[in-house]
C-alpha cells in the first residue's frame, strides 16, 4: 500500500466516524467534532493555554532585571545579580509575604 492510499484509507475511516457533540471547556459553546476535542476553536486553545501558563508579577520583574544587567558592566552587574537572587530567595521563602514591622 503506497503512502497516497494510506492517506486516502485514513480520510475515508475520519469521515465514517460520527460527529459527536461536545462543549468547549473554555468558553462553554457547543460544537460538533468527529475526536475527543476538548476546545472549539484555536482561539479558546490559545486562550485556555495562556491562562494555565501565566508568569508571576515577580517573575516578570526579575526577567526583566536580568534582560537589563545583560547591559552593565561586569563589576555592576555581579552587585546587582547577587541582589536578585537574594530578593529571589526571601521571595519564595516559606515567610514571604509576612513583613515584621516591629514593635508599635
């Protein structure tokens, strides 16, 4: 069997399948494939993508700190790195997030 007839045998068996009726999990509108699609559109894919993909507010801030010290001089950039990584560090820390403002 040549590869053409393959494919041709491959577009005769989709088209046999019944098209079933499914709802998009991102946008919930009812659509119609003949697989096990879970969303309706390259839109939603993107979409559902992107927001399970989402970069921290921190994370953005430290790619761009590095993007900039890529620009400094060596002796600035080595003070500047070790002060991202230690804001990195208190970042992820099981405390972040707790300040201590002393005693009032």
């Amino acid at each position: 069997m040549s590869e053409q007839d393959a494919a041709e045998a491959a577009r005769l068996l989709s088209a046999r399948r019944p098209i079933r009726t499914q709802t998009c999990q991102w946008c919930g509108k009812p659509f119609g494939a003949r697989e096990a699609a879970r969303y309706c559109s390259q839109r939603c894919r993107s979409a559902a993508w992107k927001s399970s993909h989402q970069e921290s507010e921190f994370d953005s801030v430290v790619r761009g700190v590095r993007r900039l010290l890529s620009r400094l001089p060596k002796d600035q950039r080595i003070e500047v790195l070790d002060l991202v990584q230690r804001l990195e560090q208190e970042e992820r820390s099981p405390q972040a997030g707790l300040l201590d403002f002393g005693s009032e």
